[in-house]
C-alpha cells in the first residue's frame, strides 16, 4: 500500500461526457502528480500539484484539467471525452525523492 | 525525450540474471526504477541521483552512468515475484515526480 488513495477504482462512461478522477496523497506530501497510462502510449506525464499551485504540464489535453485543494487532494476533469481516452490514470505523490503511485483509475468511454 | 528501454522484453528461468537498459538524449538528474504488475500501480524500487551511488533493493542493483545517460537495472537470481514489467523514469529537472516513463520491458520468470 502507497498511502496514495485514487477513487474511483472503476468508471464507465459515454463519449461527450464529463468525469472526476479524485487523489489523496500520503499524509505530509505536498506534490501530487497524474500520469495516463493506456497500451500504445505507456504512462504518460500529465501535470503536477506542489502546496495548491501547478507547477509542471506534460502531454495534456486542453478537455482535460486539474487541480489540488487546500487540503492537498487532487482532482482531474476530463470532460467531452472520446474513445481513445480510456485508459488507465494515475496519480502519485513524492516528498523527498520518489513517487508513490495510487493504484489508478480504470475509465472505460464507451 | 523519452528514454529507450532494451530489451522490450525478457523470459528468464528461476535463479537466472537479467539486465535492463535505460538510455536517454538528454542529461539526467536521476533516473527512477518501477515495477509493475498486470492490473496495478507502478511500484517503486530505486533511484539513483546524478553523481550517487550503485543502488540496491534485495537481490536488484542498478546503476547510472552520467556520461552516457545510461542506467542499468541488474536481476539477480530471479524469483517468480520479479516479472512484471519494468518501467524506468528519467528526470531532468530535480522535480522527482515529473518523470518522463520509458515504454517499458516486460520481464517473465517460469519455474
């Protein structure tokens, strides 16, 4: 156990919809990081959280947002989604010099 | 940017060693270790920090060497438990987490 906690485990849900994908990072950590993982694209860098304020983009797209709260929880906003972003996300915490992955979210767009 | 692991993929025998290699274009200020199994997260096994030293995590080493912007992931005597696929991350910018993951190398140990 990673101490990082992802809900949902699953979701299934339409083309054109909207979702959150929810993170609680161990206790004391201030960076929350998402990362995409799907069979073609391997784990993909999304953005980075440090203490509420972004601090990095990778490969994401503008349907898709994030942000982390006061009590350091993240969320992603997926939304008008489409088939190809099923895939598996993650999210993951570090403090001194590793990350530690929650144990995803499975999204299905059907 | 991504880094390129070799070989994509391994099957070994109980109690044979292996190799995993990670090359990046770009200088490194760590390179990080993942395993992860069918289903489920990445889990971390080392990392090794520019100007560090050798790693080691139970019977799996890995080292880094800063000029080539290499780093090699050594399995010792395998056991069942290590197949998986191994995933390593390479960051340039010191920020631990913002690691940019290699396509991986799926390693399999049969009895």
């Amino acid at each position: 156990d990673s101490g990082v906690t992802q809900t949902p485990k699953h979701l299934i849900t339409a083309t054109g919809q909207r979702v959150t994908l929810r993170c609680s990072p161990r206790s004391g950590d201030l960076s929350v990081y998402w990362y995409q993982q799907s069979l073609d694209q391997g784990l993909q860098f999304l953005i980075h959280y440090y203490n509420g304020e972004e601090r990095a983009k990778g490969n994401i797209l503008e349907r898709f947002s994030a942000q982390q709260f006061p009590d350091l929880h993240s969320e992603l906003n997926l939304s008008s989604l489409e088939l190809g972003d099923s895939a598996l996300y993650f999210c993951a915490s570090s403090y001194m010099k590793s990350a530690f992955f929650g144990q995803g979210t499975r999204l299905t767009v059907v | 940017q991504q880094p390129v692991q070799s070989p994509q993929a391994v099957i070994l025998r109980e109690g044979e060693d292996a190799v995993i290699n990670c090359s990046s274009s770009k200088a490194l200020y760590s390179v990080h270790w993942y395993r992860q199994k069918h289903g489920e997260a990445p889990v971390f096994l080392m990392i090794l920090l520019k100007g560090g030293e050798q790693m080691r995590h139970e019977k799996i080493s890995a080292s880094f060497n800063e000029k080539k912007q290499q780093s090699s992931l050594y399995l010792t005597a395998s056991q069942l438990s290590y197949s998986g696929t191994y995933f390593c991350g390479t960051d340039w910018q010191g920020s631990q987490g913002n690691l940019i993951f290699g396509k991986g190398t799926k390693l399999s140990v049969k009895p």
